[in-house]
C-alpha cells in the first residue's frame, strides 16, 4: 500500500525534495514506517508509535510501544513526542502522518480540564454501551489536544496522512480520530454521543467540558477553511476492499467460485451475523461449487455480561446453529488486526458439524453465551477460535463462507 502511494503523483510531489518529518501511529505503524523510509526521502527525524516493533524498522525512528485498546501513561508521552515533532517542522518542511487503526488510544494527549484516566472511563463507557467508532472518534477528537486536526494545526509546514482505513466508509476525520485532517464535527456532536452512549455515568468532568465546548468557552476542532489547515493533505492508501481483493484472488487460487459483497458488514454483530447468512445464501444460488462468499465491515457489541469474547466471535457463533443446515460449510470472520475484543484472538469459525461436536463436549447453546458475551467460552474448547497473532495491519473485519 505504501509503494502504490508514492507511485502517486499528486503524493510524490509533496514529499520529493523536503526534508520530511515522520509521525507513524496505528496497529501497522511499524510496517507502514519500514516501508516508507526509503533512501531518496530526507527522512530528518520521526517516531513510530504502535503495539508490536517490525523487525525492518530503520535505527533512526524512535519507537514507542503503546497501550492499545485503551490508552496509557505510554500512550500519553506518545501523544507529547507527537506534538513536539509537529511544533518542530518548519514552513518548508513537510511532517508525514502514517495512519492507521488503533491511533486513537496508541497517541493520547487529553485537553486542559481532563486526566487520562477521564479519557478511559469515558471510552470504556461508550464501548460497553455499543457506541460505533464514529460516535467514538467525535467524542476522543473533542476530548483530545492531538486529535481531530489538532496536531497538523500545531504544525507551521506542509502535513500530509497517508491513511490505512480500519472505519467503514474510510472516513479520514474517523481513522485514528483525525489528527492530520480538519474536523467537521462539533461540541454538540459530541456532547449527543455521550448522551446516547453511557449518558450521566460519564464524569462530571468530562460532562462540564463538553458543555463548555458546547456553549463556545472552549474552542472546537479546527474545521475545514481553517487558516492551521491549508496545507494538510490527506489520502487514504488501503481499505478493506484490499483485503476482499486479496481473499477473492486467493479463493479463485484455491479453485472456488469467488463471490464479493461489497456492502459493509455493520450492526450488532449477533444480529447482523444471521442476517449475513441469507444474504449469502442468496449470492449462492447461481454460483457452481466449490464456492466463497467474502465480505467486510466492523460490526459493534453492547457489553450485557460479564465473560470474554469479541464482535467476531459472537457474529461466527450468532451462526453456528443456521450453518448446521448446510452440508459441507464453513464460514469465519476475523479480525484483520488479528485481536478481537477483550479476547485476544482474530475471530471464530464455525462449519457444518460445530453443533454436534459442542454437543459431545458438553457446551451449553449458542446463546447462553452470547447472553453472557462470553463467546470465547464456546469457541475454545472447540479449537475454532482464529489465532493469527498481530498482523501489522488493519483494515476491519473480514468474514469468509466456503461451501464444497
């Protein structure tokens, strides 16, 4: 993705000939930063900040390891190293921001008025309440003085993303919350997603900032016109339509009948789970076996129960019973990060015998554990949980159906 961007014109005549400073945040920081400090670019300083080092990273990038899904005292000193880069590129400098999901918890600098610890409970909050990433990012953008605009309005240069979208519909101001690109939402936006998303168990003080925001005390985002705005530049480098290209060029390798829909792949993932499946099933009638059906998105859980589990898995398991009707199937969705939810791995797989072997080893149904969100529960004993490891990138959720 980084080569085909700086095959890029409009992007090879920012970059060519300026000296360049680097600020690389995202689950594929690492990588994205290998592969961008190449010999003709006058790389003059930068740091990387993500959860895992890539073993290529050129000597000359400070790395910082991060705290991802939540911030920490890590991803604070990382949001403070990203604003002194920023205040040091000069008029005819450029500072490169390599984006990609996970940005917003790996790089934190709260606004005056709130701890880090505000910043956590308000998102912990939120998430369990089933709160999107885009009611998210509004919130951490207003709440954030690196995000939403705010760390390119802290340069006086030439700023440009290149972004890895992790958000459906590639939205720039959702990736990572925005750092590098004007801000359209406002203090109402994100005093309304605090409302709907956890209401008044968030901290009073985060509720007093956003309604000083809202009545005009405190300043919002900077917004498209802006003056801190003119020179940044933004592009978006890869998506999850990548990664569908790449699982349909691997299927027809593998001799299946490769089918794609392209619609995102939203909801609560225990109910959109089997809406998906009759959606396939429709796709499916008129293709010849072997087939695949590949699909994408990110789909969202409200927390009820107390157990350990992830959107992938309770979509894979919101399944498990359908797919039992289907001889010789089988169907995954995963994480392309590798990492869903609280529990540590990709996603789940399900096929045409997962009920009757979590009948022999004694599970209870489906759906007791989905009640409990306790997904991973069902899935490991089974060994159908998808364990990949970190991938060094992130492009949303990849959901797979293969039928013999």
């Amino acid at each position: 993705m980084i080569a085909r961007a700086l095959r890029n014109p409009a992007i090879a005549e920012v970059l060519t000939g300026r000296p360049l400073h680097i600020v690389a945040v995202g689950k594929a920081a690492a990588a994205m930063a290998a592969a961008f400090a190449l010999p003709h670019l006058a790389i003059r300083s930068g740091i990387v900040i993500g959860t895992h080092r890539h073993q290529e990273l050129p000597a000359h990038l400070e790395w910082i390891e991060s705290s991802h899904p939540f911030p920490d005292g890590r991803s604070e000193l990382a949001g403070r190293k990203a604003l002194a880069i920023a205040h040091g590129v000069h008029s005819g400098e450029v500072l490169v921001i390599l984006l990609s999901g996970g940005a917003s918890a790996l790089m934190a600098a709260p606004i005056d008025g709130l701890t880090l610890q505000d910043k956590i409970d308000t998102t912990r909050k939120m998430m369990a309440a089933g709160a999107d990433i885009h009611a998210l990012n509004t919130v951490r953008r207003h709440l954030s003085n690196v995000k939403g605009g705010r760390l390119a309005a802290a340069c006086v240069g030439t700023t440009i993303t290149l972004a890895i979208s992790d958000v459906v519909g590639d939205d720039l101001h959702a990736i990572g919350s925005g750092p590098g690109v004007p801000d359209r939402s406002t203090w109402a936006d994100a005093a309304a997603a605090l409302k709907r998303f956890g209401g008044d168990a968030h901290a009073s003080t985060v509720r007093a900032l956003v309604e000083r925001g809202v009545e005009g005390v405190v300043p919002d985002t900077p917004k498209p016109g802006d003056a801190s705005m003119a020179r940044a530049h933004a592009r978006v480098i890869g998506s999850r339509n990548d990664a569908m290209e790449g699982a349909r060029l691997k299927a027809i390798e593998r001799g299946y009948h490769a089918v794609v829909m392209p619609d995102p792949v939203t909801g609560e993932a225990r109910v959109a789970g089997p809406e998906w499946l009759s959606r396939a099933r429709e796709r499916l009638a008129n293709v010849r076996r072997p087939s695949c059906v590949i699909s994408s998105g990110e789909t969202t859980v409200t927390v009820t129960g107390s157990g350990v589990g992830g959107r992938n898995l309770e979509f894979a398991l919101s399944i498990a019973e359908a797919i039992r009707q289907w001889p010789s199937a089988a169907m995954a969705s995963a994480g392309t990060d590798g990492i869903d939810g609280s529990a540590g791995v990709a996603g789940g797989m399900v096929d045409s015998t997962t009920m009757d072997r979590a009948a022999r080893a004694g599970l209870e149904p489906p759906g007791n554990f989905l009640a409990a969100n306790n997904s991973l529960a069902f899935f490991s004993p089974l060994d159908d949980a998808i364990r990949l490891g970190r991938t060094d990138t992130n492009v949303g959720d990849l959901q797979v159906l293969l039928i013999d």
